[in-house]
C-alpha cells in the first residue's frame, strides 16, 4: 500500500472543507428559510441570542454530518473502488512482465458491473497474448528444426566435398546435393516471408477482372514436366469465361500449392483432376488427386503452419504451403475444404465471390 503523502492530505483536506462549506451552505439556506417562514407563520420574535445558539448548534450538526458522511464515502470507496483498482493494477503489471497465466476473478457485490466489464477484457486480453506468445515460440521452434535438417544435408555434402580424390560423377553428387539444400532452405524462407506480410497485413489485395479457368490452366501446364515424368494422367472440366475479381497473384500461390501436393502425393499411374463450375455468387474449384490420402486426424491439421502429415514427403516441403493458401482464401474472405480416404485420394474444393 503507498504511504500517504503531504499532498494526499492536503487534497483530502481541502476536498473535505468544499464538501464541509457546500452542505453548511445549503443546511444554512433551508435552516433561514425554515425559520423565517416559521417566525413569521407563528408571529415569533426572533432576538439576536437565540438566532445566535440555534447558529451555532447548526454548525456543528453540519460538521457531525459531512465528518460522518466523509467518513461513510472513506470506507466505500476503500471496498468498492480501490480493491479493485489494485487487483486490476496489479493483474495488469503481471501481463506487462509477461505473465500472460493472470486472471482477475470477478466481483460478486452489486455496484461492480463497471469493473466487472473491465476485468473481462483484461483477462480475454491475457488469454489471446497467451496464444500469441506461444505461437511465437512454437514458430520459432520450428524455423530452427525446419532449418537444421538442409544445413546438416549441406554440412554433410560440405565435407564429402573436401576429398581431395573425387570423381567427377562424385562431386557433382555432392555439390547438387548442396543446392538442393539452399533451394530448400530459400523456399521455406520465401513461405515464411510471404505468410508474415499476409498475416500482418502488409499485403493489400490488388484487385482485377480476370478469367479464372485461363488461370487455372496455365498453372497447370506449369506441371506438365512432372505429371509426364511420374506418368500422372490429367482430367480437366474447366468452364469457360468465369471471370472473377480477385488479386490474380495471390490466387495464383493457391493454385500452385494444391497442384504441387497433388502431384507429390499422388503415385506413378494415378489422376489428378481440376475442375471448375460456378454457383449463383461463387466460382468453384476442386483439385482432386488419386494419391495417398489423409486420416481425419491429419486433415484437422493441414492448414496449420509447419504441420506435415505424411513424413515420407517431408523432404519436398516444409509444412507452409496449405497454410499460406489458408491465409490468401480467408483474405478473399472465401472457403477451403478438403474430403479425403487413406489410400483413394483428396479433394480440395476452394469456393471465391466472383463479383
Ligand atoms: P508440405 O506439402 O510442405 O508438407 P503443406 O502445408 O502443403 O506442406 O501440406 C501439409 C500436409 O497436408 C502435408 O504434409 C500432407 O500430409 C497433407 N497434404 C496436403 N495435400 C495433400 C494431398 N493432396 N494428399 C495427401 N496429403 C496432403
């Protein structure tokens, strides 16, 4: 508790002897007119003695009063405002040292709704800076174990490198070996870039018109290398002239990610299928594959950052892809889903506004 100080009594004096003069100002005023009215009513003489005792016990009653009153106000004040103040300061200065687990209880006296509503928003407050901190950490996490992987593939590559009696065959082995392992360092590095300025906002959609099966198709065709080289079959039901207004390269990231998972987890021999129909207000899109699949449990959890379900593929990503797509469709305030059966395939389906 502070110690009172000169200027806390003082101000308490001082507000004390306002309130002490404005209520013997109005007990005065009655007390005149009560008595006026009274002397004149009755035909009383009022001699200076007695206007002067009746004065001075009204003085003292008003002193009684206001010292009783102060007192009274003094000891609501104590319960009703300082108690809480100090629990809400000090709940406060616990999430300022970072201490997010502080909760205020709520106070159960009537009068109290006020800091009730107070309480509430700080402890929601705590509960969301809670989250946030372990999110940080988690993402921190991570980026480092995501990391370590290609930098111990690199070190290793490094080292084999050094020999001094290396076949040509060898060295480019091992220096490709290398590269494959900065290429996949920069891209969760470019992922990471990307989804931080979406989730900070600091990309502003850029809106145009355009036709989104045109789109889709040459995503794809970008493809076309790998459904040949894993002997991929292709189905398209692309409707056309479905123009849409959204930020072209945004939805073009979505594309691209859900036909790269296609791709990769869809074994030699399989289909990928993309088609495109449109509702009253919204243009589908389903990306479906004949791959690996997903449990229940896994496709709780694919949109989440660094989450990947099927460690076989780990190697080819980094867990960023789907969360980055979730990212861009909430932005487009549209919808994602996914069906999908352990050994028969995947459906994405995304829905966007067209207009
Ligand atoms: P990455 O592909 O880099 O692992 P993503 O965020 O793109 O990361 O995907 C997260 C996880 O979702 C994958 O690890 C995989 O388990 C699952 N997944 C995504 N697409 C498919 C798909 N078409 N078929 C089966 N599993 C998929």
């Amino acid at each position: 508790m502070k110690k009172p100080t000169l200027q806390n009594i003082l101000g308490s004096i001082s507000s004390f002897l306002l309130f002490f003069l404005t209520v013997g100002f109005i007990v005065s005023c009655c007390m005149m007119l009560f008595v006026s009215i009274l002397a004149e009513t009755m035909e009383l003489a009022l001699t200076s003695d007695n206007v002067a005792a009746a004065a001075k016990v009204t003085f003292w009653n008003v002193v009684l009063i206001t010292l009783l009153f102060k007192l009274a106000d003094y000891i609501r004040r104590k319960i009703m405002v300082e108690r809480p103040t100090r629990s809400i300061t000090e709940a406060t200065e616990k999430i300022t040292s970072g201490d997010f687990s502080v909760r205020i209880k709520p106070m159960q006296s009537s009068g109290m709704e006020g800091f009730n509503q107070i309480a509430m928003a700080i402890n929601q407050m705590a509960e969301e800076l809670g989250c946030v901190e372990t999110l940080r950490t988690d993402f921190i996490a991570n980026v480092s174990h995501e990391m370590k992987t290609p930098l111990a593939v690199m070190q290793n590559y490094g080292t084999l490198l050094q020999a001094p009696d290396l076949s040509d065959e060898k060295r480019i082995e091992y220096a490709k070996g290398v590269t494959d392992g900065s290429r996949r360092m920069a891209d969760m590095m470019t992922n990471i870039l990307k989804l931080n300025r979406l989730e900070n906002q600091q990309i502003y959609p850029e809106v145009s018109e355009f036709d989104l099966g045109e789109q889709l198709c040459e995503c794809l065709l970008q493809y076309e290398n790998i459904w040949e080289k894993a002997d991929i079959g292709i189905e398209t039901n692309i409707a056309e002239n479905i123009q849409v207004k959204a930020d072209a390269e945004l939805l073009g990231h979505v594309w691209n990610n859900l036909f790269s998972n296609a791709f990769k987890f869809t074994p030699s021999g399989g289909t990928v299928t993309v088609s495109l129909t449109t509702t009253d207000h919204h243009a589908v899109v389903k990306v479906a594959d004949t791959g690996c699949g997903m449990t229940a449990e896994v496709g709780a959890h694919i949109f989440e950052k660094f989450y990947q379900g099927d460690s076989s593929h780990s190697v080819q990503g980094n867990g960023l892809g789907l969360a980055l797509v979730k990212r861009v469709i909430d932005i487009m305030q549209g919808e994602i889903s996914v069906e999908s059966a352990v050994g028969k395939g995947s459906t994405f389906t995304v829905k966007i506004r067209r207009m």
